[in-house]
C-alpha cells in the first residue's frame, strides 16, 4: 500500500504568515510548497479584538492564496512564543499523569494569580535530568483556549481540517533535535529569535534539558549572554558542547556576531531545507536562502505526521 500524505505548516507571527506544504510517500519527505506574506499593520494578538485578527489572517492568506495554492486541507499552525506561558516545574515521580497535571494546575494559578487556568490549554515534557537540580522535571507551556477558536475559525473560513497548534520556538527545537538525533551529540544549545522575545534552548543527547524565554526588554541580550555564561552552564558546555544554532525571525548578521562575542561560541543559522530537501519542480524564486532559516517553525509542524 502507498503511504502518501500531505500536510501545510502554518507558522503566524505578528507581521508575517508563513507556510510550507510538505508531501510524505512511505518515509520520504519532500517540501511542494512554500510561501510567505506579511501582515500590515503588525498583530498585537493579546490585545486586538479577535475579529480584527481573523481578518487580518484571512487578508494575508487570501494573498497567498493567488500567489501560491495550496493542495491539501490538512493544516498545522505554529504561534508566537510570547503566547505561551513557558515555565520549568519539578515533580514527583511517584505522582500519576492526571495527579502531575493537577499539580501544575496548581502551580500556574499560584505564579499567574491573574490568569483562570481553565482558560488555558496545557501541555508538559520531560526535561533530561541532568542538567537541573533533581532528576524529575518538566516544561510546562500553557496557551490561552481563545487562540485554538482563533485557529478553529481560521479553518472552518478556508475549507482547513486543522490538525496541530503548538509554540513556534519548541516546534523548531523538536525539528532540530530530530535532525541531530541520529549524530547523538552531546549538548547543543539552541536560540530561537521571534518578534518579541528570544527563546534559549539547551538539549543534552537531542533532548531538552533547559529552557528559558527572554523578553524583548531591558537589555534582554546580555542577559541571554549572561545566563549561558554562568558558571554551571560553562563547566556542562565545557566538557560536552557540540553545537550552537540559532533560527527564526529576523536573523540579521549583527545578531549572530553579538551573541557570539558575548558567549565565545559560533552560532550557525539553522536551515530547514537542508533536512526536507525542495521538490526538483518546485519554484521558489519569492524565497531567498537567507530567509530560509525562518520557516523551519513552519517546517517542523508540517513534517508531523503521526
């Protein structure tokens, strides 16, 4: 039997709509489509009225519509970091999977007193043990339940069968640490840059084992810097380190040369599509290789098939 499937990775940031249409046949994956338009002006998505969102959307996917069709109705949607409540929690190990989440149902409501937790989708992984003090902790990323009627509607709109919504930033994670699985290096520490924030990743053996986001505020730069250059993250880096990537937004070369300088490491940007590899046919002259590295959100998400 033919296992041949197709799936668009929707990747929304505040001033741009990106997609990539990926094909798999059997274990074969090939990107047919891909495309991008911005949005103008820019999204503020926890303050404007949710009908002012959605036409916003609906403007710049209708523009892509024209330039680039896509083929399948089966879509994936990435969304900004700065959406997500993202927090590291300990746990119990001897605590069941309803009993951990209570737990963290807890803890959110205790750190965001202002925030109903019932108004909020939830989702946890196991950080690796052997980065953090204690052997059982987790990532807990929380987003508001009125983003997933945001993507609903979208869909029901455009003819869509939505099939995943998660953050921009681990989505490119996951995609990297995927990539690198088969080579086992040790540590990698991967940043990712979105409109408002910058997201710090460090995975031990493909897996995530730290993860803190900064705020686009308050000299937010050396403070990411700062905080790789503790003395715990230099003794791990030290003895394991293998790489240091960088993707998402707005990648400019002065970004790359500044966290280089501060941390003494050389961060590469990551590119998508050196993993998917293009379809021979497919025409992508609206896409420069050094826009590349920003739709590897777009990319992960629709490279999810199972």
């Amino acid at each position: 039997m033919n296992d041949f499937q197709r799936c668009v990775g929707i990747n929304l940031t505040a001033s741009k709509l990106q997609f990539v249409e990926i094909e798999k046949e059997s274990d074969q994956f090939q990107v047919v489509n891909l495309g991008q338009t911005f949005i103008s002006p820019p999204i503020v998505y926890n303050v404007q009225d949710e009908t002012i969102i959605q036409q916003q959307l609906q403007t710049s996917f209708d523009e892509l519509k024209i330039r680039n069709p896509i083929s399948t109705n089966v879509a994936s949607f990435t969304l900004p970091p700065e959406l997500f409540i993202t927090i590291q929690l300990p746990y119990e190990v001897n605590l069941n999977q309803k009993e951990i989440r209570e737990e963290f149902n807890w803890e959110i409501s205790q750190l965001f007193p202002f925030i109903s937790v019932e108004e909020l989708a939830i989702k946890f992984y196991e950080l690796d043990g052997s980065f953090l003090p204690g052997k059982n902790n987790a990532l807990v990323v929380a987003l508001n339940k009125s983003f997933l009627v945001l993507i609903k509607n979208f869909c029901l709109k455009n003819n869509l069968t939505p099939k995943l919504v998660d953050n921009a930033s681990i989505t490119a994670n996951s995609f990297i640490n995927n990539y690198l699985e088969s080579d086992k290096k040790s540590l990698t520490i991967n940043i990712f840059n979105s409109n408002n924030s910058i997201t710090l990743f460090i995975n031990i053996y493909s897996k995530p084992a730290y993860v803190k986001v900064f705020p686009k505020q308050d000299d937010y730069i050396n403070k990411l810097i700062g905080e790789i250059s503790r003395d715990n993250f230099r003794e791990v880096v030290n003895n394991s380190f293998k790489s240091a990537i960088l993707s998402g937004e707005e990648l400019d070369g002065e970004l790359l040369a500044e966290i280089g300088r501060g941390t003494e490491l050389v961060f590469e940007k990551f590119n998508p599509f050196e993993v998917i590899k293009f379809k021979p046919e497919l025409r992508k002259d609206e896409i420069t290789s050094d826009q590349f590295s920003s739709f590897i959100s777009a990319t992960g998400i629709a490279s999810r098939f199972s």
